[in-house]
C-alpha cells in the first residue's frame, strides 16, 4: 500500500507542477512560475521518498528529502515576496 501512496503523491506533484508550469506559459503570470517550481521540487522530493523508503531501504536520505522540500518551500517564499514588491 505504501508503493502506490508514495508513487501516487510524486504523480500529484508532477501534474500540479506541469498545470502551473503550462498556465505560465499561456499568461506569463509569475506567481503561476514559482508555484510551478515549487512543485517540481516537492516532486524531486517525493521521488527521494519512493527511492529512500522502497529501491535503497538501507540508505537514509531523510537529510536530501528535507532539504529539497525546504528549496521548493523557499522558492515559493521568494516568489511570493517578489510578487508583492511588484
């Protein structure tokens, strides 16, 4: 049950980063951009999640998981603090 929670979260990610990113390429909306980002970071991270708990149980790669997710988090943090110095 684990696998397909897991493989169906990096999917989610994946569609809502491809949504964003597509949505920005019709309308130029920024916000649209790094939300896009943010999403295709949280997707490497659900990824990380998929090989660190099912293909390398052995190898501990919480510390990446953590900080690709606190990158994608930060990009949508200064994104939205771009925009509304805008």
């Amino acid at each position: 049950m684990a696998q397909i929670t897991y493989t169906l979260c990096a999917l989610t990610a994946l569609l809502c980063a491809g949504l964003l990113l597509r949505a920005y390429a019709r309308t130029r909306f920024r916000l649209l951009l790094w939300s896009g980002l943010c999403f295709v970071g949280l997707t490497l991270n659900n990824l990380l999640l998929v090989l660190d708990r099912l293909v390398f149980p052995d190898v501990d790669l919480g510390l990446a998981r953590l900080l690709v997710a606190l990158a994608s988090v930060l990009l949508l943090v200064v994104g939205m603090i771009l925009e509304h110095d805008a």
